[in-house]
C-alpha cells in the first residue's frame, strides 16, 4: 500500500526533474539560469532557488501568470507551463541541496556588519522589525509564506526590495514586504542583501568571497 501511495508523488518528481534540466514545450528549460543545480548565478542576478518550500515556488510562478510578479524571462516560462507541470518542477526544486554557487564579488564587511544589525534586530524607530522576525533566524525560511534568504544572491535581493518598493512585485501576503521595502533607503537594502548572500543555505556564516581576478 505505501508503495503505491508513494507512486505519484515519486512520478511527478521525475517529471520535474526532465522540466526543470530539459524545458517542455515552449518553457526553456530552468537550469540554463538557475543552475544544473537550482545553485542559482548570484553574479547575474539569477536566484538560487535550490531547497525552497514546494508551496512557495509554485505560488511565485502562478504570481508570474497573474502579474503580480513581473519578470521579462520567467512571466513567458510560467506561462507556458500547466499547473501540474508547475507542481512537478516545484516538487523537484524543493528537494535539491548544492552547495553555494562560486562568486566573484568581494565581500562588503562593514556592509554585512550593518545588514546583520537590520535582519537581526530591524530599526524600530523607522517601524522595521528585524527580517529574521519572519525569516527565521539567519535566514533559513518559515513555512510557505516567508522564503529562506540565507545563500540568496545580493543581486536578486536588491532587485525584488527594489520591486516591492515601486509597486513591481506585489505578490507578498499582507503587503508586508512592500511596507518593508518602502521603509529601507538604498544603502540598507544593499546591506541587507549583503549579509543574506554571505550565509550558508543553512544560515551559517559562509567563507569569504574570493577577490575578483585582475
């Protein structure tokens, strides 16, 4: 009995898994930006997505279908998958674990110190509570509604604060990040960005970033 209980959920993986390295029909396929791994391009923008809640990614891509998030490459991509391939590919993500993609960036230490103090402890006076209030601490995700950032590209960070800030993205339940965002001037949201990209996926502090090549 559990063998076959477990049949469709396995099945669907396997699917997810063909979509997300191959593309179906006319979604290409994820990994020629997201990695072979769902490691992300943290140089590029391109989000690590690797071990993120099943339930959120498919929200973000049904968010993508309805407009409430905007996006030049992924809006056509989430278009052109069915629900159930929406599922199968988010079921597939979710179960990969690789380590952190190499960067070139150099690390910003005094703007992780800075982003740090922001995610652990907010700016009260400004009404911030810390990130890690919804988070979770260092970043790790809470359930279905709050994503883990810890691992997350600087890059990708930046630009969805930037869109929750001008009305681009308004997919966040109860506004909530678009009151965040709204409240951050651009040095601490660079700051914050910084600090979350300087973490492991566990939330764990990661080794320096290697100094770019001259």
């Amino acid at each position: 009995m559990s063998i076959l209980l477990a049949y469709p959920l396995t099945a669907r993986a396997a699917g997810g898994r063909d979509i997300f390295l191959h593309g179906v029909g006319e979604a290409a396929a994820c990994s020629a930006c997201h990695g072979e791994a769902g490691e992300g391009q943290p140089d590029a923008g391109f989000p690590r997505i690797a071990g993120l809640d099943a339930a959120y990614i498919e929200e973000q891509l049904k968010s993508f279908v309805a407009g409430t998030r905007k996006d030049d490459t992924m809006t056509p991509i989430a278009n052109a998958l069915p629900e159930a391939d929406r599922a199968a590919v988010a079921n597939y993500v979710s179960g990969l674990n690789p380590p952190l993609a190499a960067s070139e960036a150099k690390q910003d230490k005094d703007g992780i110190a800075k982003g740090a103090e922001l995610a652990t402890h907010g700016n009260w006076p400004k009404g911030l509570a810390g990130c890690g209030q919804c988070h979770g601490p260092g970043g790790i995700g809470v359930g279905t509604a709050f994503p883990k950032l810890a691992g997350q590209s600087a890059a990708y960070i930046e630009k969805q604060l930037n869109d929750w800030k001008t009305g681009n993205r308004t997919n966040d339940p109860l506004a909530l990040m678009a009151g965040v965002a709204k409240r951050l001037d651009d040095d601490q949201i660079k700051a914050v960005a910084a600090y979350y990209a300087s973490r492991n996926p566990d939330g764990t502090a990661a080794a320096e970033a290697k100094e770019p090549a001259q």
